[in-house]
C-alpha cells in the first residue's frame, strides 16, 4: 500500500484515523440523537442553514474516509464533488 513506508507505520496511521472517527462520533452523538423537528424550532434561519450545511459536509466526508479505508479513489468519486459543492 503506497501509503505506508512499513506495515508499522500503517498500523499507526490506521490506528489514528480510527480514532479520529471515534471522536467526531463521540462528538456528533448528541445531535444525532435528536429528532430534526425537536432541533430546528429551536433554531433562526441562519443557525438552521449553517445545521442544514454542517451535516452534508460531516455525512460526504464520512462517505469520502470509508472510500479512502477501502483503498478506492475517492478523489474521483462522485462524492467529491459534493464536499466541493457543500463547501463552496
């Protein structure tokens, strides 16, 4: 695997991403808990939208890492297009 000098390295690497998806878990666990219709009451137009954005971003970047783990091109998949989209 090219990205990887040994299989220690990889090991390390593999061992990191899995944490980072933990935490972001960890992190989005609250929210994702929630009903939609019990947050966006609660919320003005702007913090609504911003919601609306942050979640498009958080589930085409979770779909872009499981792409990535697979070892498949995610650069050039269809998925990349939305995370230009939703950035833009």
């Amino acid at each position: 695997f090219p990205l990887f000098s040994t299989m220690e390295g990889g090991i390390k690497r593999l061992a990191g991403f899995r944490k980072s998806v933990e935490s972001l878990e960890h992190q989005l666990h609250d929210l994702l808990e929630l009903e939609r219709s019990e947050v966006t009451p609660k919320l003005g137009n702007l913090e609504q939208a911003e919601l609306t954005v942050l979640m498009a971003y958080t589930t085409a970047s979770l779909c872009f890492m499981g792409l990535k783990a697979e070892g498949l091109n995610a650069a050039k998949h269809p998925v990349m297009s939305e995370l230009n989209r939703v950035q833009s």
